[in-house]
C-alpha cells in the first residue's frame, strides 16, 4: 500500500474527542528467534563458515617405529548472504497539521518497529518450516532435517527419524538416542546435548505434559518420568511463526549451528518530499540466517 496517510485516512484525528487510539493486538511478544539463533555481526558482504574435520583416535607406536600422522580436510562451506529488508510510509503535510492526536503521529514509528521485529521472526522461522522441503538445501547439499547427511571422510548422519513421527514421550526419547547416536566425521561420538524442545502452539499443552509430568504421561502404572526426573530437555520454547502444527525440534549444542549474521541493525530514516510534501518513514535492516552445522537441530515434520 503507497498510498499516503492523510486527513482522510484518519478522519477523527481531526476532531477532538478520541480518549484512546488502539491497535487489536497484544503487547509487544518476545522475539523468539534470539534464543534459537546465534547472533553474530558481520561487516563483509557475506560470512562463510568452513567445516573442517576432526582426527582419528591415535594408534599405539611401537618402539622404534615411526608415529603416524594423520590429515586434516576442508569440509562443506555455508555462506551467508545479507539481504536488505524495508518498510515505510508517507503522510501529507496537510495531516501532520491537522491531526489533533500527537499519540497517533507516534504510534506509527512504533508500528514501523514492530513490522520490523515481526519480519525479523518470520524470515528466521522460515529456516524451520522449510527445514524438510526439497530446494532448501544447506552447506551439504540436503535439506535441513535429513536422513542423508554427509562428511567428506564418506561418514553419514541423521537428524530426523524414518518415518517421521508425532511428538509424545517415546518419539522424543527416540530422538534424543538418534541424536546421541550421531558420529563426527571420523565416525567418532559426536558427543552432542539437548538444549531445548520447540512445539507449535498447538502442542504447548502437550509438550509440557511429557516434560514436566512427575509419573509418566498417560500411563496407569507408577513410572517415574524419566525425561523430567533426569532434566533431559531443560527448555521448553512456543513459536507463534511456526506453520506446520505437527512438527517438533530438538535443539543441541552443536557448534556453528544456527546463527543470525547481522550486518545493519534496525535504522529509522525521515525525509520529505519536494514536489509533494509529504513526509516520509522508513525502517529497513540487513542481515542474513541459516545453518553451518546441521547438527545443531533434530527433528521431524510431524507423523
């Protein structure tokens, strides 16, 4: 929508009375996307993050003999591309002079904020709802949640079950030994921990049941439960930017996992027109999110 704000779009801020202008939504949500995603500055055009791979155990030397020596490889690269995202908008001069409600003047650079935070949330949550969507493939050529990872010693991995499955007690702790399952690239335990569980909001309810329930969820007998017992996954993190209600993701400690690089934050700019005088708003930023290190997230799109 170009077109400029002016003193028909507001008629009653033209006219005393208004006790309150509001907006049908709630307070301002926590970006979510700052806990899962690394934040990291960059002040280049692009990042790229290089693997490299790890060394073999070391084999005994027997005396005299020479040691052995072992090599050390490039692996996949992920490159970061920042993009530049913007919005704005124009009012007349004639409705900056006669709109009689400051407050409604300043609720639209509030506005203009919160379509950034909101953009900000989403392009990062699109990482997620495409995680199992042929095309969007990361640094080793699979999608995100993949049965076929790959090393460049020849060793595979997976993050995601086969089939895929929905979220209770046992298709967590299945995922949980998937994921200590996994091997770096000299076929070694990768040694990987479990951070958090991001649910849809659909199964917040769910989730915290088979978390936090002291005896296991649903059953008859007296088991303990022991995903709460032995704090398996400390977190539990609703994402309203979620799509796929039947999906669910494990987030681990893997390093140069999930990350933002930002390279301009949020900038606020004013100008005006000449040949209209209308004033102009607008906001943009630039940055770029992805993943280098797959491992970073298991997880499913649900059965």
């Amino acid at each position: 929508m170009n077109t400029p704000i002016n003193t028909g779009t507001f008629l009653k801020g033209m006219w005393p009375g208004v006790s309150e202008w509001f907006q049908k939504a709630g307070e301002d949500y926590p970006l979510q996307h700052a806990r899962i995603f690394e934040q990291r500055k960059s002040s280049q055009a692009w990042e790229d993050l290089v693997e490299y791979t790890a060394f073999s155990l070391a084999p005994v030397k027997d005396q005299g003999a020479a040691g052995a020596y072992d090599s050390h490889l490039q692996g996949d690269v992920a490159r970061f591309i920042h993009l530049v995202y913007e919005n704005g908008y124009q009012v007349t001069e004639e409705e900056i002079e006669d709109n009689l409600y400051p407050v409604l003047a300043q609720s639209r650079t509030k506005e203009l904020r919160r379509s950034m935070d909101k953009t900000r949330e989403y392009v990062h949550a699109q990482v997620f709802n495409r995680a199992g969507t042929t095309g969007y493939n990361g640094p080793d050529g699979v999608t995100l949640l993949n049965t076929a990872h790959t090393y460049k010693t020849g060793y595979t991995y997976a993050n995601r079950p086969d089939p895929d499955v929905e979220l209770n007690e046992a298709s967590i702790e299945d995922m949980i030994l998937l994921m200590q399952s996994t091997l770096d690239s000299r076929g070694l335990p990768a040694l990987l921990q479990q951070r958090r569980l991001i649910v849809h909001r659909n199964e917040q309810f769910n989730a915290a049941r088979i978390l936090h329930s002291p005896y296991r969820p649903g059953g008859s007998d007296n088991d303990i439960n022991v995903l709460k017992a032995q704090n398996m996954i400390p977190e539990i993190l609703i994402w309203q930017y979620l799509t796929n209600a039947g999906a669910w993701f494990i987030q681990t400690d893997a390093p140069a996992g999930l990350i933002t690089m930002n390279r301009r934050p949020i900038t606020l700019r004013d100008d005006n027109d000449f040949e209209t005088t209308n004033a102009k708003y607008k906001a943009n930023m630039r940055f770029s999110c992805g993943w280098a290190n797959a491992q970073a997230l298991f997880g499913t799109t649900g059965a």
